[in-house]
C-alpha cells in the first residue's frame, strides 16, 4: 500500500486509552501530572494538541470542583515541579488568559477534530487539531494573541511574554 499510495496513505489509530471513563480516572488521580503528550516529537504526523482541552472535558463531567482541580492540575502544579516560575494568579505575575467557552467544549469530539494544514516552514501537510469556537480568546503577557478564530496580527510581530525561566 505504501508503494502505491505514498503520501495519500493515511490511517487513524487510537495511541492511549480509548475508553473515556478510564482516561477520565487516571486524568484525576493525583499521582498522575496531566498535560504532557508528544505532540512536539511528532510535530508534522500526531495531533496531540487538544490534550488539555480533552482533560478540561473529562474533568467537566464532574462538575465545578473537578474542573478548579483540573486547572490547577494543568498550570500550577506543573509550575510547581518544573521550577517555573508561572502557572498561579499572583500580585505581579505576567497576566496569561486562555478564555474556554464551557458549551462548545462540552459539544468538541476530539475524534473529530484532526485536520491536515499546509504548512510552509514544513513545506508540507501538518496534522493540527481545529476546535473551533472552544477558545475564543488568548492573552499573552495582557497582550491578545488569539480570537476566536484567527491569531491577532501582533502575534510574531510584537514581543508579548517573557521566556519562562525554572529555577533548577
């Protein structure tokens, strides 16, 4: 099949746990640190990217108290064991704000949310995840750098945030 369809050969697999109950189970237990994944090694060929998106939907399904768990599971304590600097909402830290709209993310099936995108600093076709509407807003550092749909034209143009720096 490769011989004859090189790059139109294309397939879906399942790479983790499909059975959401269990995925939900291990997300919330707190051994576990949830939103690593590989979606930097396999930049061009896994969709990975909605990983925490997903773990704010499983959680969800327990109600508020599990979400504020989620959150923090995902920013602060992460902060926390890599020394960085960030992850909390403290006097004087550099105001990150990821907007989730709680409806269109209770409506996102991350099974069907795979694209491939044209990429030209590839030159070829990337996988992406497109969950339009789940995140209408992105701050950096104050500064808007997504809306909705389309990255603000500051992004790459203007210096918004800082480097985080760990304190190993």
């Amino acid at each position: 099949m490769l011989r004859a369809f090189d790059r139109d050969l294309s397939w879906y697999t399942v790479s983790a746990n499909r059975n959401e109950r269990v995925v939900r189970k291990l997300l919330m237990d707190r051994q576990l640190l949830p939103g690593f994944n590989d979606s930097g090694a396999h930049l061009t060929n896994m969709a990975f990217y909605d990983g925490n998106l997903r773990a704010l939907k499983l959680a969800s399904d327990g109600g508020d108290i599990d979400v504020a768990y989620m959150v923090r599971r995902l920013t602060r304590d992460p902060a926390r064991v890599f020394g960085v600097k960030g992850g909390g909402i403290e006097v004087g830290d550099q105001a990150d704000l990821i907007l989730i709209d709680p409806s269109a993310l209770r409506r996102m099936d991350h099974n069907n949310t795979v694209h491939r995108q044209y990429r030209d600093a590839f030159q070829h076709e990337q996988l992406v995840n497109r969950t339009d509407g789940v995140v209408p807003l992105v701050m950096i550092a104050g500064h808007p750098a997504w809306h909705g749909k389309a990255f603000d034209s500051a992004l790459g143009q203007k210096k918004m945030g800082t480097v985080l720096d760990t304190t190993f």
